[in-house]
C-alpha cells in the first residue's frame, strides 16, 4: 500500500492525499480511466486528477508511511 500523490496544476507544487492504495489498485484505475477528485493545501481549490498524474508515494508498514521517492515522511520530521 502507499499513498497517492499528484502535482498541482496550478501551483506546480507536489501534493500528498489521505488516499492510500496498492500498485495493482492505481493500475486498474488507469487502465479503466477513472478520475481522481482532491483538495489542493496550495492553491486552496479541487482538483480532477487523471490517475495517469498520479503516483505512489510511500509505502504503509505497520501504521506507518516508508518514504519510496526520498521526501521525508511525517515519521522523519
């Protein structure tokens, strides 16, 4: 499991969600080409993310987010 996360459109800013799914789970939403509705903390408004503009961000263990990119994760700060 890891967490969605996708780059604002408007800002350009990379955007972490509360949304956690699995590698195969992104993958199906691609192939069915389903969107992805979030709130934007940078430019403060809703964004329509095709799942194509998504990614994983980390990976859950035992309750916790283990960083797969190299950005720290809310554990590291």
């Amino acid at each position: 499991m890891g967490v969605v996360g996708y780059r604002c459109p408007t800002s350009g800013e990379d955007v972490t969600t509360s949304i956690e799914a699995s590698k195969d789970t992104l993958v199906k939403m691609r192939a069915m080409d389903l969107t992805i509705w979030v709130w934007c903390p940078h430019c403060m408004a809703g964004h329509q993310i095709a799942p194509a503009e998504a990614r994983l961000e980390g990976q859950i263990i035992e309750g916790e987010i283990q960083t797969l990119f190299g950005t720290p994760s809310l554990a590291d700060v």
